[in-house]
C-alpha cells in the first residue's frame, strides 16, 4: 500500500503543469539549501567537502530547474511564486528546520547547525528520492534523480560520521528535531494535496486557507 506523501506525488504525474511547477519547488529547495551552506558557514569550517557539498546542492537545483523547464516548454525560468507549486510550504520546510536546529543549539555553533539540518534533510531526500526516480521514468528524467541520490546517500553518510564524533546531541533532542523535520515534511505534502484538489489526510496539519 502507498502512504499519502506516495499517492500525493503519483497523482502529480497525471497533472503536469502542476507537476512542472512542483519540480521548479524542489529546484528551489535544493537551490536554498546550498544558499545556507554558502551563508552559515565560517571559514574556518569550510573544507573539500564543504565546498562539495555546496556544489552539489547547487547542480541538484539545476538539474530539477531543467526538468521543470523541459515539462512547461521553457516557461518556468525563475522562482517568482506564480512559477512554483506550494511554493510557500516549500521555503517554509527548509526555514522550519533550520530555525528548529538553530534553537535545539541555541544558536551557539554554526557548524553543528549545518550536520543537524543537513542530516535532517538528508534523511527526507533518502526517502523520497527513490520513489521520485520511479515516478519519472516515464518522462526520462529517472536516471538524473538517481545521480543526485547517490550524492545525498554521500552527504548522509558524511555527515553521519561528523556526528558521531560529536557527542553534543541528545538522542532526545535529535528526536524532537526530527517530530519539526515530519511535521514541516507533512505540511508540504499537504499544500502540495490542495494544489492538486486531493483530500487533506494527516490528522494534526492546520491549514490556513
Ligand atoms: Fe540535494
Ligand atoms: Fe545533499
């Protein structure tokens, strides 16, 4: 049987003007997440991997900005709202966990607040890229999304490791981060739903209408 988030992203295939405008979300999601590496990190923090990191984020945005430009025949070049898909709920996941991490930290260490969020966000990417490589099979773009896979299988093994060498993260604490992380997930999820003239499911999102 698919969870909700599976049968929200499969009845976008059936719709591709809103499926164009979704891909263009994710671009702007990968495309954010790069920008926060980029402005969060201190020099002194900034090694091979780091810059890895930020490239990769970024051609992950590219790749997503050329699948949405392929599926709306050129029309979608920028991230002006009226281009994207629960835009809103998009930012907003990113900007949720962020400011979840930076307040488990207290905002103290710029550094540990990029493993938490990238481990947060890495997690969700582990899950729902593969299931996203299938559904686009059919409009060619699978094996694209699955060389970003194996980049962000990379990026959370990486960051795994730095973790563990930290000891600085409660259990419970990680725990309650990852609670925000589902909860922002599910609101996407469920913008995206409304969008798409679904039935909202998941007991305990709000919705402002
Ligand atoms: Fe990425
Ligand atoms: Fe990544």
């Amino acid at each position: 049987m698919k969870t909700h988030w599976q049968q929200v992203l499969r009845e976008l295939t059936v719709q591709p003007d809103k499926h164009a405008r979704f891909l263009n979300t994710i671009s702007l999601m990968e495309y954010m997440g790069a920008r926060k590496i980029v402005k969060s990190q201190f020099e002194k923090n900034i090694d091979s991997e780091v810059l890895a990191h930020m490239t990769e984020e970024i051609r992950h945005a590219q790749i997503f900005k050329k699948m949405a430009l392929k599926m709306s025949d050129g029309h979608l070049k920028t991230y002006t709202d009226e281009f994207l898909l629960a835009g809103e709920a998009g930012r907003s996941y990113i900007q949720s966990v962020d400011q979840a991490v930076c307040a488990a930290l207290e905002g103290e260490d710029s550094y540990l607040n990029y493993l938490l969020s990238t481990l947060l966000i890495e997690e969700r990417a582990n899950q729902v890229y593969p299931f996203y490589a299938q559904l686009m099979e059919p409009f060619g773009g699978a094996s694209q999304i699955k060389a970003i896979l194996r980049e962000e299988e990379h990026h959370l093994e990486q960051i795994q490791s730095l973790l563990a060498e930290s000891s600085k993260v409660s259990s419970q604490k990680l725990m309650a981060l990852r609670m925000i992380e589902q909860r922002a997930f599910d609101f996407l999820i469920q913008s995206v739903a409304l969008e798409l003239g679904m039935e909202v499911s998941i007991p305990g999102v709000a919705f402002d209408l």
